[in-house]
C-alpha cells in the first residue's frame, strides 16, 4: 500500500517571514493524519524559519526545491543535499519542467542529482513530463522514458525505493489546464510498466507516482480517486492555506482516515 503524499512546490514566493507565517496557519488548519503524507517545498531562504514554525510536533515534512550534485565547492550560488539535510528535509523537489526549461537541466544531471540526494539519504521527488507539442505528436510515452531512462540510469532498486515520481504535463503546468484523470493514469501507468520493465514488479508497485498540473481543491478529487495517482504535486494552489490545506484533506478522505 502507497501512502499518499501531497506535495506543495512554493517556487520563489514568500519571504522568510512570510512564510514563517504561513507555515503557522497551515499547522492550524491541516488535520495530519498517519494516513496520508503532506510535504512542503519553500525557497531555500525560507527552509530556516518554516522548520522552526512547524516545531517539532508538527508532521508536515520539508523538502528542497533543487539541489547541487555536489557536497560542498566553489559553486557559487548552488546549495547541497548536505545542507538541505541540515535545515530538516527529507524530500528535495528534481527535474522540475521549469528547471529543464529555464535552467537547461538535462536528464544526465538530473541523474547526478538523484545520486546526491540518495547518498544523502534525501527522498526525491522526480517530475517527468511532455510539452503540448510532444503530446500532440504522440510522442508522450517515448519522452517520459527517455526522461526516466535518463535520470534514473545506474541505480538500484533499493536506492529507487526512496524515490517518488511526479507527472507534470508542462502543458498543465500553471496554464489551469489540468490534465484529465484518464490523461494521467494512462501515463502513471507508462511509467510502472517502464520501472517493471527496468527493474521489477515490486519497485513498479511499491513506488509512489504523483499528478501535478493546475490541481486545485474542485478537480483534486477526480485526480485522487484513482488507485494509479498517489497523491499530487501542487504549484498554484498551494500558495493560499485553505486550498492547500483542502487538497490534503481529500487525500486523506480517501484513504477513510
Ligand atoms: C508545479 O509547478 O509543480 C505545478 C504543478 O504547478 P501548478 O499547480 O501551478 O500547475
């Protein structure tokens, strides 16, 4: 059984004291349960002051927005899994479709990030997805895996049970064009013949894939009422505690908890 896991990616928002605040106002609304995973990705300049508003008791868990495949150097402005590690994260957001697109991160970096963020004991969370273009070429399932081909090339199942995939159309990226459910389970489905296929049939069911794109609290529960989509990844609507807070509790709905 795949605990559900609902991501929030807050990409460059919020100031460190701003989003101490909201970090307060999440812990009050969300009701956290064992059943279902919530996790939070501020900027890094935030990661200080949204651990230490959550405090200790709090479950909702932290995870980086990117990471450097290396430990520590002359890479100026870079930050490492080392240091993520260090302010309480546990996940670190990798392959981010506005990393690929803006910052040219290739699949073989990617898949020195992932090598990082395995040594270092950080989950990844891995976003694969097609553009418009792609899709309407037909081209969905030879792109997603050539993405997991590429990232993911060199290791092992038992590193790979750390990792959760995130399927994020760039075409439903931010534009309120969520994908359909069937869109969705069809490519969630992709990538679990791809990681049987590669690897085997218990790292096909044990690894947790999870729907971003333009998911709100109206069109969360089409997405979660499947047994294929284990969770989502959410950019917009995590920005404000209600919706956010919303979409956790659907997910945890659906688990009857
Ligand atoms: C994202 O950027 O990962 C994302 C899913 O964004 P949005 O929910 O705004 O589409």
């Amino acid at each position: 059984m795949r605990t559900p896991l609902i991501a929030g990616n807050w990409k460059m928002n919020k100031t460190a004291s701003e989003a101490a605040t909201f970090a307060r106002e999440l812990v009050q609304r969300t009701i956290t349960s064992p059943a279902i995973e919530i996790v939070i990705a501020p900027p890094f300049t935030a990661l200080d002051s949204v651990r230490h508003a959550l405090g200790t008791s709090s479950s909702i868990g932290l995870a980086g927005q990117n990471l450097h495949w290396e430990d520590r150097g002359a890479y100026t402005g870079e930050v490492s899994a080392p240091m993520l590690k260090d302010l309480g994260c546990q996940y670190v957001i990798l392959g981010h479709s506005e990393r690929r697109a803006l910052f040219g991160e290739r699949d073989d970096v990617i898949q020195k990030k992932l090598a990082a963020a395995f040594r270092h004991g950080l989950k990844p969370i891995l976003c694969v997805g097609e553009s418009l273009g792609e899709r309407e070429a037909g081209r969905t399932t030879e792109i997603i895996a050539g993405q997991l081909k590429g990232s993911l090339a060199g290791f092992t199942a038992t590193q790979l049970a750390m990792l959760t995939i995130a399927y994020e159309p760039v075409w439903a990226i931010g534009t309120g064009k969520a994908a359909s459910p069937e869109q969705a389970i069809s490519v969630h489905q992709t990538i679990r013949q791809f990681l049987q296929r590669e690897w085997s049939a218990a790292l096909a069911q044990g690894t947790r894939i999870l729907y971003g794109g333009s998911v709100t609290p109206q069109n969360a529960s089409s997405f979660l009422a499947s047994d294929e989509i284990d969770g989502a990844l959410v950019g917009g609507a995590c920005l404000q505690t209600e919706s956010f807070a919303s979409i956790a509790d659907l997910a945890q709905k659906r688990t009857g908890h």
